[in-house]
C-alpha cells in the first residue's frame, strides 16, 4: 500500500485468555489516540497471542446452550468477547492474530487473505482460501475463524489459527447446534476442522508468526517493524481502562448473563447466523426478552436487545411488529428484516 513507514508487532507473553483480550481491547480503544505511542498509533498495528485451554463465547450467544458447562473445569476458563460470532476452544496448540487499523483502511477481505497468502508459504501445494462468511480453510477444511469490530476510529480484525490444537477438546466443551453443522454436511465440528500440523506435521507458532508479520510487511509495502513483547509487568497494566476491561471480562454475569428456566423460545438460522429469542413470559405479558446470536454484526443484536427491553408488553405478533419498526437499525440491513419476518410468522402461527 506504501502510506505507512512500519508497522506495530505486538507479542503477548502471557497465556492467560483475560489478559489477552483486555489487552487487544486496550490496544483497540486507544489505537491512534496518542496515549499509546509506544504501540505506533500511526502504523498498522498485529497483536499475537496465544492461550492456555479455554471456551470463548461471541459477545450474544448463549453460553448455556453453546457450551458443556458440566466438562469445563477449573484449568479450562470460560469467558465472552466483545465481538461477534461463534464458539470457540482454545489451547496451546491454537494462534491468535489480531490486526488493527485505523477505520476508513479496515478490510477484512485483505487481512483474511493475507493471512491465507502466509499459511500457504509454510503448507506449500495445499489450497488455502477464505469461505463463507468469516472463515479459513485448507483443502475444504476450516483452520480459522474470524470476527471483527469497527469503532469510529480504528477497526479490529480477530481469529483463530490452529496449528496442533487439540481437536478431542472441540466435542468436550462445544455443544453448536445441530443445523449449524448440517450446513457444513458433517456431525461434528471435530469433523469439519483440521489443524495445520496435519500438512506441515512440524509446523511451530513462531514459523507463523513470523510468516504472518512478512506478509503483512509486503503487503503494506514497509521494510521496518517495531516490536514490543508485553506481559503483566508492563506499564498499561496499571492504566484504568486495562484494569476495567480485565475485571469486567472475569465477572460472572457478564460471562454467563441470566438464564430463564422456562422460557417461550423461537430459534432459526440465517445466512448470516443463528438469532434466539428467549422471553420471559407472566401472565400473557413478556417482560423481558434475550436475544442471544452468533451473527457477527454484535452492535444490531445489542441495539435489538435495547429496544426489546424497553417495557413489559403483550405476547402477540402485533406488538412485536411494533417493537420491529421501533428497532429500526442504520446497520440492520436486510438482516433485521428476516429475523422480523421470521418470528413475527412464527408467532402469527401461534394465536
């Protein structure tokens, strides 16, 4: 691209999940900002991390129904992201990258083949592409997934790399739902993913490291890179705005949320994700509504979740449809229009 004199490599030596995303929310809300010099606010910035055995729920799922919350135990952490899309299983053998730009030069087509241009170098003669909606796959086999968030500032890309994860672990502590692998033609998301270790069987995390930092350089078109290795002990650690994200990323109910025990539920899925509607019924009256998703525009789910909870009212169709046109959405698109079609059909065929 040739705009930029280097780009900003971000190493995290720590393996502990809390860490690591409060410090990639760090590096987003502060991006460009001035506060954080020391990490190139004027370059594009690549944070690597990797962690220690973990589920990682999408900002709106429902970790009761995405999870074996029964198989994860004290050494496997549970946590939810600030961004969208699915359920994932983490361990040693899986890479993390995150790229981080300012907003107007975000583009997650560019990244994801970037990162697939990089992975073909270390598998050479394997075909590597992106596919579907935000994944990475070699030979028709899933090896990452990705997810993203735009602020008016700067935009951040995440995924998943997996070099020899565990893949025994995927069935332990994932339970997705059985359309969601249909889709794929498979029965198991065991089956529908592969690690690269299986083409390169001695693949290392720092040989791909460093191919996704090569071509990342060549793709902006720098000679020069700023490294910076940080863990607990670095400065920002002390700053508010890391301790706030990494306290609020342990807390218990943002992590698990509330769970209704006898719910009216209506679930399908989309082209572009699973939508749950959970409502908490008394009396013919609903007086709260979860809308849980895998989708990866989180910001519309959130906006509807708003809107939904505004006041208790009346279980029919017709003040559903209102609470549609109220929930009308700038970035709702046609999105917002099946899921409004969808349930109040499901609910018309109820009354």
């Amino acid at each position: 691209m040739g705009v930029y004199k280097n780009i900003s490599v971000v190493f995290s030596k720590e393996t502990d999940i809390y860490f690591n995303l409060s410090l990639e929310n760090y590096l987003l809300s502060t991006y460009g900002s001035g506060r954080t010099s020391k990490f190139g606010p004027n370059s594009p910035l690549l944070y690597l991390w990797r962690n220690s055995p973990c589920v990682i729920v999408g900002r709106n799922q429902n970790v009761w129904s995405e999870c074996n919350l029964e198989n994860i135990k004290e050494d496997v952490k549970i946590v939810r992201r600030f961004t969208g899309g699915g359920a994932v299983y983490q361990d040693l053998g899986n890479t993390c990258f995150t790229f981080i730009s300012d907003s107007k030069n975000y583009n997650f087509q560019n990244n994801s083949e970037l990162i697939c241009a990089a992975v073909s170098k270390l598998i050479v003669g394997q075909k590597c592409e992106p596919t579907g909606r935000n994944d990475l796959c070699v030979n028709g086999l899933k090896f990452s997934g990705a997810a993203f968030k735009v602020l008016p500032n700067a935009a951040l890309h995440h995924g998943t790399l997996l070099i020899n994860i565990n893949k025994g672990s995927l069935e332990k502590y994932l339970t997705p739902e059985k359309s969601k692998l249909a889709k794929h033609n498979v029965k198991s998301v065991e089956a529908r993913v592969t690690n690269l270790a299986q083409f390169k069987p001695d693949v290392t995390h720092s040989e791909v490291w460093n191919a996704i930092v090569q071509e990342a350089m060549d793709f902006y078109g720098v000679k020069e890179k700023e490294v910076y290795e940080v863990d607990y002990s670095s400065e920002f650690c002390k700053e508010s705005s890391f301790k706030d994200c990494y306290d609020k990323l342990t807390d218990k109910q943002w992590i698990f949320g509330k769970r209704l025990m006898d719910p009216k539920t209506y679930k399908n899925r989309f082209d572009f994700g699973s939508v749950e509607f959970c409502l908490d019924v008394k009396e013919d009256t609903v007086e709260n509504v979860y809308i849980y998703s895998d989708m990866l525009n989180a910001d519309l789910i959130d906006y509807m979740n708003g809107k939904f909870n505004e006041g208790p009212f009346k279980m029919n169709a017709e003040e559903f449809k209102k609470k549609f046109e109220d929930a009308e959405c700038p970035n709702g698109g046609e999105a917002i229009e099946q899921i409004k079609s969808w349930l109040l059909n499901q609910l018309s065929n109820k009354e």
